[in-house]
C-alpha cells in the first residue's frame, strides 16, 4: 500500500541496500583480519618468550648464581631491546631486583614469568624473569592491517556498486519508466502501440519481456471486458425487474438465520456459569422459544440409559409426558421424521459408543423446510445436547463437591465431625451466642485407659471401641446446632449452643452413662469395662468475661483434667472466673 507520493527510484534503493550490505560484510573482513594479526601477533610474543628461555636463562642463572650484576644487567637489556618486549624485572630469590630502563613506566599485568633455576640443581629456584608484552607495537600492527583492509573493502565497494548501477540503470530502470508511459496510454476503449524498449537483440526473454507481454495481455483483457460489460449492462437490465423479488427471499432467509442465531445466543448466554438446578428452568426456556419460532405444537428432549430406553428430560406441549418411555424403530444417528398418534414428528438422535444417547424431537407438523433449515435445526439440536451434556457435568460436580466436602468436615473412622469442621464451627456458634444473648458450653470427652485396652486388645478392637462411643455420642446431641466432633485418638468434644451449665453438666452425664451401658469389657480398667471422662465448661452472657471460644476450651479442658485426676469414670465441671 502506498502511504506517500514521493517517487523514489528502485535503482537508487537496491544500490543503497547493496552499498550498505558490503559494508556490512567489509567490517565483518576487517574484524577478522584484525583478529587473525592479533593471533599472529601473540603467536610472535609467545615464539620470542620461548627463545628467550632458550637463550638467555642459562647465561641468567649462571649470572645470579655468581652474583654478576653488570652482566645480569646487560642480559636484561638485550632481552628489553626486542622489538615484541617493553621491558624485563630480573628478581632473584635472595631479594635482588634488576629492571629494564623502561620497567618503571610499565603499571599493567605481566604478560610472561619465566623460573630460573639452578642449572645443577633443578629443583632449585634462582629467581624469576617477568617479561611485559610491547602493546603499542601490537597496536601498530592492527592498526596498520586494518588501514589495508578498510582500503581494499573501501575500493571493492565503489567499484562493484558503480558496475551495479550502471547495470541497473540500463536494464531496470530506463525500461521501467517506458513500460510505466505505456501503462499510462492503456485505455479500455482503443488499442495502444506496445512499448519499445530498444534492448540489443537476443535469443532469450527475461523478466522485462515477462512484464511487457504482461501488459499487453492485460490491454486485450481491458478491451474484452468492455464488451463484456456491455453485455453485463444489457443482462443486469433484464435482471432488474426480479431484484426485488431476490431480495425479498435473501430477507427471508437472513431474518431466519437471525433467529436461529439470536436463540443460539441467548440459550448459551442464559446457560453460561448456570448451576445444576438452574438448567431444566434455562432449557426449558429454550424449548418454548423453539416451538414458538419454529411454530412448532411439543418440543421435548429425552436421554437413553443404560437399559436402553428412552425417559424424557424436558418435555413443552401436551403430545409426550415425562417419564413415559419412548420406542423409536432404528438406532440409526441423524434426521428421521417418524409417525406418532398426534401427528408428524422431527427428530434428531445421536448415540454414543456405551450405548446411551440423546434425543430433540419437534412435534405437531414443524415446519421442517428444505436443507439448509434442518441444518439449522441440527446445529440447535447439537447446543441442547451440549447443554445437556453440561447440565449432567455440573450435576455430577456439585455431587462431587458436596461429597468432597462431607469428607473434608467428616472424621474417616467415627463419621463424627473432625477438628476442621470444629474449628470453622466454634466462631460462628461464639458470634451466634453473643447476637441472641444465649448460654454457650462445651464438652471435652476422653476414653479411660484407652492406651490399655490397645495394648490389650489390639488397635482393631480400639477402632471398633471408637465407633460404638461415637454412635453414642451422635444419638445423644442431634438436635440443630449441636456439634459432636473427635478431635483426634479417644479426644472428643461436643458445642452445646444455648445450654447453661446445669444442662450441659446433665449432658455430660448421659454420655457417661450411655458409655457405660455398651459394657465393653476392659481388663485393664478398675470398672472392668469401658468408660469416659469429662470436662464442661460454659459461658452465659451474665458473665462478667466477654466470650473467648479458646479461654472456654482451655477450661473444658482442665475441667477433663480434673476429672482424669479425680479417678476417672466421671463429669467435671469448670467453674466460671
């Protein structure tokens, strides 16, 4: 798309381009010549280290083991006056440093450390020869190298974009801009003279060639599509008179596609986020908008289970009741119009690999039209069954969730609640109580020797133990509000909204004798049989303490303690404080 109508020449860009790109690749030479000197270059320093190792080391330990300093001297500055050396530190192992005159200038790293050592005695080490790398001649030499190089690439370029341009200019461009004053002749009403574009004669085409046939077909074209549009102009004229007509039944049928669609939309917009209970009152809403739309008398959708018959699920209109079994005479999926005693039905089934199905059935002569309508009412069809599908997936989730969080509240031997369940619990029966200005107690329950009886009985006897207080305890505190729960091992608590102290004492009093009356024998027990303990602790809002549910446990608690204690078999009752 053209955004400007300032002409910029095709020449001079892809000369830009091409410019630019052997640029590109004349830096990418440079860097690589600048990397090979400098490999060589270091290659060079480390060939001169090892011949100074060879040369000059033996005549250097000689001279530090004799202790010739002017010699030590001299060696230093030959080594100093290479032309791959800045400057030589002589340091022995006695202390004795000997330095090029240029060593005191140098502050960067030592680029080579060669050992001395005692030409007799190889394990013997005279000193060290620390040896500083001349950086400016490396730098010379770089620079010297890349000079060529940007020189070479600098000349390349010029040179190869000046053949590129000329070229350009006389294949692309000149023929171009006689191709484009041909183009501009081009007229559908008379024939224009093809362009010249005076190339040399050849025995081959090119894309040039390509373009001007291109052109020239392209001016037949324009010619043969006048009287082409003639013809059109005359047809289109005869066409007219039934445009009204054709537009009359695209009306029609866009108004009948709006509708489909508009019930699709709402159907799906009603069933998004829905709950279980909430989809038989949407769908059923969708089924009386079908009937209406489609003029339909029934509209009912029915489920096959896995007995392989047919119960109704939503049913709108008087011709199919709910829960009647429905016989159809084939299980073959799709469209099938069928008979039945009210008149003619359409219905849609669709099966699955277990055997089970789903079924949309319009009934009391629905206008079923031509294909593209049962079409339509097969994409309806398809929604309901997702919807249908949906309703039974939130269905089984809500069940999921609900047994999900039964077992999450529930204790897993005894059924009782557990100290999750309590601890959610315990601050809405304390807020509760301080609302409505009533008594709240608590109960804390404990099985007397029970560590005994498992040691005696085993721990299956001490689980079945378990269960049987449990029954106890849920038969004796069912009423609204009440929570038996076990809080773990023979530890039981109960919340007792509304009981003062005398009635929650008296409570306590019928577990323990409940307990007691299931005589299960326990050797281990002074009684000889089972029995409990307990701790009661309660709150009445004469107290003169505002209700601290953790302050109530505590002396529930204490209160079992103190029943424990006491000898066991017996209810303790808290005092207030």
């Amino acid at each position: 798309m053209i955004r400007s109508e300032r002409f910029r020449p095709l020449r001079r860009r892809l000369l830009r381009r091409l410019f630019w790109l052997a640029l590109c690749c004349g830096g990418l030479a440079i860097c690589g010549q600048t990397w090979l000197v400098y490999q060589q270059e270091t290659e060079r320093f480390e060939a001169g280290v090892e011949e100074i190792g060879r040369t000059h080391l033996p005549l250097l330990a000689v001279g530090l083991w004799d202790l010739e300093v002017e010699a030590l001297q001299q060696q230093v500055e030959q080594i100093a006056a290479r032309k791959e050396v800045a400057s030589v530190v002589l340091q022995s192992s006695t202390g004795l440093l000997i330095s090029s005159a240029a060593a005191e200038q140098e502050t960067g790293d030592v680029d080579a450390v060669l050992p001395i050592r005692n030409a007799r005695s190889p394990d013997e080490l005279l000193g060290e020869l620390r040896i500083h790398a001349d950086d400016s001649q490396l730098d010379r030499t770089i620079l010297l190298a890349a000079g060529q190089k940007i020189v070479e690439v600098a000349l390349f370029t010029g040179l190869i974009s000046l053949l590129i341009g000329y070229s350009l200019h006389r294949e692309l461009h000149v023929p171009l801009k006689r191709i484009a004053a041909y183009v501009a002749r081009l007229s559908p009403q008379k024939p224009a003279a093809p362009p010249q574009l005076r190339r040399r004669r050849r025995d081959w085409f090119d894309e040039m060639d390509l373009v001007t046939r291109g052109f020239e077909t392209l001016h037949e074209g324009l010619l043969r599509h006048g009287a082409e549009r003639d013809a059109a102009m005359q047809a289109l004229a005869a066409e007219r008179d039934l445009l009204d007509s054709r537009v009359a039944q695209r009306t029609q049928v866009l108004q009948r596609i709006s509708g489909y669609q508009a019930i699709l939309s709402r159907t799906l917009l009603r069933c998004v986020h829905l709950r279980a209970d909430a989809f038989a009152p949407a769908l059923q809403q969708a089924l009386e908008e079908l009937c209406e739309f489609l003029g339909a008398r029934a509209c009912a959708m029915a489920e096959r289970d896995e007995k392989r018959q047919w119960r109704w699920r939503l049913v709108r209109g008087s011709l199919w009741r709910a829960g009647e079994p429905l016989e159809l005479p084939n299980e073959q999926p799709g469209w099938s119009l069928l008979d039945c005693e009210a008149g003619q039905a359409l219905v849609f089934v669709r099966y699955d690999d277990a055997g089970g199905g789903q079924l949309f059935v319009l009934g009391g002569e629905p206008r079923a039209g031509d294909a593209d309508e049962q079409r339509y009412l097969q994409m309806v069809a398809e929604m309901l069954f997702s919807l249908l599908d949906r309703w039974q997936s939130a269905e089984a989730l809500e069940q999921t969730q609900a047994e999900l969080e039964r077992l999450s509240l529930s204790d897993p031997l005894t059924g009782l609640g557990n100290r999750r369940h309590f601890e959610q619990v315990r601050e809405q029966e304390c807020r509760r109580a301080v609302r409505h200005g009533q008594p709240l107690s608590v109960l804390m329950l404990d099985v007397d020797y029970f560590k005994a009886y498992n040691d005696q009985y085993g721990h299956g006897a001490g689980d079945d133990c378990l269960v049987r207080i449990a029954d106890c305890i849920r038969h004796l505190f069912q009423r609204a509000g009440e929570l038996p729960v076990r809080l773990g091992g023979e530890e039981f608590a109960v919340i007792l909204p509304a009981y003062d102290s005398d009635l929650a004492q008296a409570a306590a009093e019928r577990v323990r004798s409940a307990v007691l009356a299931l005589q299960c024998p326990h050797a281990g027990a002074p009684l000889g049989q089972l029995s409990v303990s307990l701790g009661v602790a309660a709150w009445t809002p004469a107290d003169e303490q505002p209700l601290d549910f953790e302050a109530l446990l505590e002396r529930a608690d204490r209160a079992l303690y103190q029943a424990k204690a006491g000898g066991r078999n017996r209810v303790c009752v808290s005092p207030l404080r």
